[in-house]
C-alpha cells in the first residue's frame, strides 16, 4: 500500500484577501449588468461634471440680469434662444436657452442649477441618516422604554405627508434654502431610523455579537463596531433613493416660494417664476422640468440597481 504525499499550500496575501475582493468584484458585477443602473450612473456623472465645471461652462452670471451685467451691449428682452448661427442679431449676446423674465441668462442658471440641486440632496439626506442611524440604532439595541419613544416619535412624524409637515415646519422657521434643507431633512428621519431599527434588530442575535458580549465588549463597541457595519446594506440603498426624493421636495418648497429665494439659481425656484410663461415661453419651464426628473430619475435607478447588488438573496439571478 502506497501513501501519496499531499504538498502544502501556499498561503500568500493575495489568498488570504481573496473572498473580500470577490465579494466587491461579485457587487460591482451584479450593477454594472443592470443597463438601468449604468445608465443613472452614467446621467449622474454627467450632472456632477456640470456641477464641479460650472463656473467655466456659464457664458455668464446666474444671478445678474443682462442689463447688470453688460450694460453697455443693445439687451432687448428676449426669452426664446438665441444663438448667431440661428439668426440671433450680432449686436446681442448670445443666449442658448434665452433669458428668463429677468434677463438672465437661462442657460448658466441651468447649469448652477446642478450643483445646488446635488448639495441639497446630499446635505438633507446626510442630515437625515446621521439622525437616523443614531435613533435607530439606539432604540434597535437596547430596547424596552427606549425603543418605544423613539419609534412612537417616528410613527407621528410618519402620519403627516412629508411634504405637508414640511411645508408646516418651513412656514414656522422662515422661507429659505437653509430651513427648506432642514425641514426635508427633519421629515426624512423616520425612514432611516426605521431602516436601522429593522437591521440592528435582526443584526444583534448574530453569534458574533454575542461572542463580542461574553469576552467584554462595552455597549459603544458592540454597537458601533459590531452591528452598525454589518446592518448598513439596506441604509446605503434607501439613502441613494432619498436624495431623488429630497431634490424633488425641494424644488415642490422652491416652487411655492418656500425655498430658494430669488435670484438662486434653483430648478424648482426657476419653474416657479416662469409657470405663467408655461404658453407663450415654454421652453422656460420644460429645460428645468427636465433637468429634475433626469436627476430624480438617475437616483433611482442607481437605487434599484445597488439594492439587487447588494441583496445576497438575488445571487443566483446574476
């Protein structure tokens, strides 16, 4: 009887690391197979390129009426788009999506737009995760007469539509884009706390948790450091459909006044003041109406596609 000598394996860096770069590799895969998903990524570059470049892009101010700006030039109130190549007079500037009612130029407040378009969905819904995260957690882990409060605060903010309690909390505090931010974050809240909750309750029976607990671990560490990292999946997914929701309150706040005050260039802002050219200089409304559900819709279809991405239980469909 023979016996066959098994050689070692070699274990090196690479092997060792080997299931955490495939599992990325396995996630990056799953949403870059989704052509929905890579076609919001693609939109949300571009939105972001236009963000960061604005300030080069614009041929003029956004805020500063043709007259303020070029006060020497022959300004003729114009809103349709005027372009050389199209017929535009050479004595005027040109103006590729015309002048709104003020004399400015559309065009450059369109592509500040962006910028704060992206800063308040990320600022409100940042607000509204950190808040969240925090209260979900703590009602999640400990429980009992602390779980109760916070969820019963959250169950009251949840009775009122967000946008009405919004609009409610922005008409107590003052019109304007700081306290717009504020309030859609305020009512952004209890979805995220009650993201977290679910997570961190159904996290904190792991074994490794309570591994954690029988060697010492104090509350802070086994919260923080043990159960939040791994109950983060479902947060990261509602956070990227939240900023599509937070841009859209916005511009509802803005278009009733309540937000953005002029001369900011905001979309929502921009369709408020030209809702009554909506006939006679249409394109004036359609350029922002467009640029909101582009971004609203490339948030959202980044959602879908990181939340099948990230759901181990969609696996075996890619």
């Amino acid at each position: 009887m023979t016996t066959e000598t098994i050689p070692p394996v070699k274990l090196d860096a690479s092997t060792l690391s080997l299931d955490s770069v495939s599992l990325w590799q396995i996630t990056r895969r799953r949403l870059f197979r989704r052509k929905s998903s890579v076609v919001g990524m693609v939109i949300l570059a571009i939105l972001i390129l236009i963000a960061l470049t604005a300030q080069w892009i614009a041929p003029y101010s956004p805020t500063l009426s043709m007259l303020d700006a070029k006060p020497s030039q022959n300004v003729t109130k114009r809103s349709a788009p005027c372009i050389y190549a199209l017929g535009c007079p050479t004595d005027q500037p040109q103006h590729i999506m015309g002048t709104d009612g003020n004399l400015r130029d559309e065009f450059s407040r369109m592509l500040y737009g962006a910028r704060l378009s992206l800063m308040i969905g990320l600022s409100t819904v940042s607000f509204a995760i950190f808040i969240g995260t925090v209260l979900g957690a703590l009602g999640g882990y400990f429980g009992g007469w602390i779980d109760n409060l916070i969820m019963r605060v959250m169950d009251v903010l949840l009775a009122f539509p967000s946008l009405l309690l919004a609009i409610a909390i922005v008409t107590v505090i003052g019109p304007g884009l700081i306290n717009a931010l504020l309030a859609i974050g305020i009512v952004s809240i209890p979805a995220y706390a009650r993201v977290v909750r679910g997570s961190v309750l159904s996290v904190r029976e792991m074994d490794y948790v309570s591994a954690s607990r029988a060697l010492g671990g104090n509350t802070y560490e086994i919260l923080f450091k043990r159960i939040l990292p791994n109950a983060l999946t479902p947060l990261i997914v509602q956070g990227t459909l939240g900023i599509a929701s937070a841009i859209l309150d916005a511009a509802a706040l803005s278009f009733l006044g309540l937000g953005a005050q002029p001369p900011t260039p905001e979309w929502g802002a921009m369709l408020g003041s030209e809702r009554n050219q909506v006939f006679t200089a249409p394109h004036l409304v359609f350029y922002p109406g467009l640029a909101i559900m582009l971004t609203v819709l490339a948030f959202n279809l980044l959602g879908d596609g990181l939340r099948d991405a990230l759901d181990p239980r969609l696996a075996h469909m890619s």
